[in-house]
C-alpha cells in the first residue's frame, strides 16, 4: 500500500466513523426518532470548534485527545456523564464519546 493509499484510507475511514457511522448508532438504539438521534450527533461535530485555538489548527501528527480543551480527560468525563440522564441529552453524550473514540482511534490506529 503506498503512502497516498493510505492517507485516503486514513481519510476516509476517519469522516465514515464521523458521519456516516451515527446512522447505524442511531437506527439501533433510536430506531423511532433515528433521524433526530443522527442529527444531534452529527451536531456534536461542533465539538472540533476547540481546533481553533491551537496552532496549527491541525496537526496530523497531533493527538487531539488531552490536547485541545473539548476534547480532554475531564471534558470526556463529562461527555460520560451525560449518558445517565435521558433524551437527548444522552444522545449528545453518546454522539461526544463517539467522537472521541473516532479520535483516539484516528490517532492511534494511523500513527504508530
């Protein structure tokens, strides 16, 4: 596989996990309101807005996970306890933990 190859896949796997992959999330758990479960996830995308006050704003060579200030260890925390309330404040909470996840693994499956 040579280097292009694998940005592409590296690419594509990291915008599938964040845009496509709720759907599944939320056609399994959500099935009556899907629709409103995926777009409140998809929502929580506006979490990367903490991009904007790093420099570079991005860095592939950059864990985003304990480095910018949505994406923290106490943020995630957080993120965590929102699954115990109900609604959509545990579809936002689900949505931000997944997008951590796709981070984490973006990071750590790609770079090492």
């Amino acid at each position: 596989m040579t280097l292009s190859d694998t940005v592409l896949l590296k690419t594509f796997t990291h915008y599938f996990l964040h845009l496509v992959f709720p759907v599944f999330i939320a056609l399994i758990f959500f099935r009556k309101n899907w629709k409103k479960a995926y777009l409140i996830m998809l929502a929580t995308m506006l979490v990367d807005l903490d991009h904007i006050f790093a420099n570079p704003v991005f860095d592939p060579s950059r864990n985003s996970i304990g480095f910018h200030i949505l994406h923290s260890y106490y943020a995630i925390a957080v993120y965590f306890l929102l699954l115990f309330f109900k609604g959509n404040i545990r579809i936002v909470g689900i949505g931000l933990l997944f997008h951590m996840l796709t981070d984490f693994l973006d990071f750590n499956l790609w770079m090492h």
